[in-house]
C-alpha cells in the first residue's frame, strides 16, 4: 500500500480507529467523530464520517476546510506531505482493534435503532419533555408527530450505562423515512439530566433533520431543535427543519420545490459559515438569514416574549411572507 489514495482508503476503512489516535478528545456520535478542529480540541465543528462510501472524509464548519484522514493526519502532526505518508503506513501495519460486529453495521444498524426507538416512545403531551419545552418558552405546536417521550433511555457513560427519561425528535429525510433520532435526557429537577453530554443524535442526519410541517415554496432551516421550535411557535404555518448543528445545517438537502429559504442561524462563527455553504451550495434559491438578539432564537423567545419576537422576525421576513406572522386571526406587525 504505498500511493497516496491507497493510504486514504486504508485510513478510510478504519476511520474509527485513526480518529481514536489522532483526535482522543473527540467522541462518536452516531456515523460521525466529532472535535473541534484537526488537532483535536475538544468541540462540536469538525466532522470525520466513519462508514459507507465517504468514510474517511472529514469537514471543519468553522474554518471552511475539508479533506480525508492523510489530509488530517498532516494537518494533526504538522507533517509534510512524504511524511505523512510515512505516518500513514506505520499506523496501518500496526494491529489495529476491529469495532464490534454492531459498529460496523452502524450505517443500517444505527438508523434501525433509531427507528427502534423512536417507535418505542410515545406521545410527548403531558410528559416531563413536554413540562421541559415549557420551561423553554415552547408551546408544542400542533403537528407534533416529529416528538416523543421516553421514560428510561439509555445513556452511555464511562461509568456505565445510565437510563434517563428523555425528549425524542425524530430525524428524517425528504420522504419522511426516519434515518435518525435526538435525544435530549431530562431531569424531574433541572431540565436537562446531569450528564457530560444532555443531547446525542443516533442514527443517519448528514442532509437530514427533524420536521415540522410540510414544504411547498418555503422554508425555515435552523441549527438546533428548541431554536426550530421557538420559531415554529411564532410562525405556526412556515415548515421549520432543525438541522441540529451548524455543520449539518450547511449539509441540507433541500426539496425541489423549495423557492425561498430562511436560515435561522444562531449568532456565532459557525453559524454564519453554514449560512454562506449554503448560498454557495443552492445559488437558484433566494437564501435569506434571520438573525437572532441574543445567541439564538430560543434564547430570544425567553428573553423578549412571542410578541416582540414576532415582531423582530416580521423585520426581517420578505413582505410577500408576511402570512406567516398570523397569530390568533390577527396579522402581526
């Protein structure tokens, strides 16, 4: 093994075990290994896919750049090219621990899980997720189908394994098939469970999110599920899709039909990476961004009201979209 592109794929059919050397401090979640930049700090911005056909390819949302796992290994080491390849095949003649038999079917197996899941749950009104959303200033709209509730989900701790109750969003592609699940763990006393890390996806989300009504000429994408809720509950008739990070807001797969988007963007560097990928990426489409006072648009809803949200919004909205502001039989100004 000694071209270039055969060193990629090889790091590629292994991608798990690279990233486990050379990004420690990142975690898997779901098909992806995620970390905050190609040296391995910890965060939420660069995305290293670990299965199927792309396995291997990684993308930085905050700093734009892209590349497979030789690239990231220069990149990680501070190598040259020749060097990098050196690094590349000592890593792979060493023995490398094959990922159990249900991580290795992860692409079928963990969406199946999700939709195991998710069809496990059952409905959230009246549930602690629904008394939790409450707490967030969201008044659950009604198309709610895209939400659950789980009374004992498990959550995977280095201690152990740990069961919480939990809200469960459904994640799905164009055709309404679940590829993947979010969940968020609560607690009876704070909100969110006591854990490292309250909210996990499961599954397949790369072009993917969780819906919330139906997409004819228009449509709102925003990053994260409480920020889509809030601004479903301002504007009950705009489809809304939560993409759930920044890196997969820039990844959208956009409907056919789809004439004007709004990106809700939350207030930060990524967030507006993700909104210029996305104009890069649907140049026909009249891409417009909302932006939010605070750091995103739940934020804003607690700190400003519905109405004086609505209102911030209706400023920022086409004229021609100004039905999505009727509340209550009235046209908000």
């Amino acid at each position: 093994m000694s071209s270039a592109s055969d060193l990629a794929r090889g790091l590629g059919q292994n991608a798990e075990a690279v990233c486990r050397t050379y990004l420690p401090k990142g975690r898997r979640q779901g098909r992806y290994w995620i970390c905050g930049d190609v040296h391995g700090t910890p965060g939420r911005s660069l995305y290293v896919q670990l299965f199927g056909e792309r396995a291997g390819k990684w993308t930085d949302a905050s700093e734009g750049t892209h590349g497979d796992l030789l690239d990231l290994i220069m990149a990680n080491r501070g190598l040259d090219f020749r060097a990098a390849c050196d690094e590349a095949r000592a890593f792979l003649r060493m023995p490398i621990v094959p990922a159990k038999r249900m991580e290795v079917s992860a692409p079928a197996g963990s969406s199946e899980a999700a939709r195991r899941l998710f069809a496990a749950s059952k409905s959230i009104r009246g549930t602690l997720a629904d008394v939790y959303l409450r707490s967030r200033g969201i008044m659950l709209p009604p198309d709610i189908s895209a939400l659950r509730f789980h009374p004992r989900c498990y959550y995977r701790a280095p201690e152990g394994r740990q069961t919480w109750p939990a809200l469960i969003a459904a994640v799905t592609d164009g055709a309404g098939n679940v590829t993947g699940v979010h969940r968020t763990w609560l607690d009876l006393a704070s909100g969110k469970a006591p854990v490292d890390q309250p909210r996990r996806a499961l599954g397949h989300l790369a072009g993917n999110g969780v819906r919330f009504g139906t997409v004819t000429d228009t449509m709102l994408a925003a990053e994260g599920l409480e920020t889509a809720l809030a601004l479903k509950m301002i504007m009950p008739a705009m489809p809304v899709i939560a993409a759930l990070s920044a890196a997969h807001l820039a990844a959208l797969n956009l409907p056919s039909t789809l004439r004007r988007l709004y990106v809700a963007r939350d207030n930060d560097q990524a967030g507006r990476i993700a909104l210029e990928k996305l104009r890069t990426r649907a140049v026909d489409l009249d891409i417009r961004e909302l932006v939010p006072r605070a750091e995103d648009f739940n934020a804003d809803l607690l700190t400003l009201g519905p109405d004086r949200l609505r209102g911030w919004i209706g400023e920022q909205l086409a004229p021609d979209d100004s039905q999505f502001l009727i509340h209550d039989g009235r046209q908000c100004a």
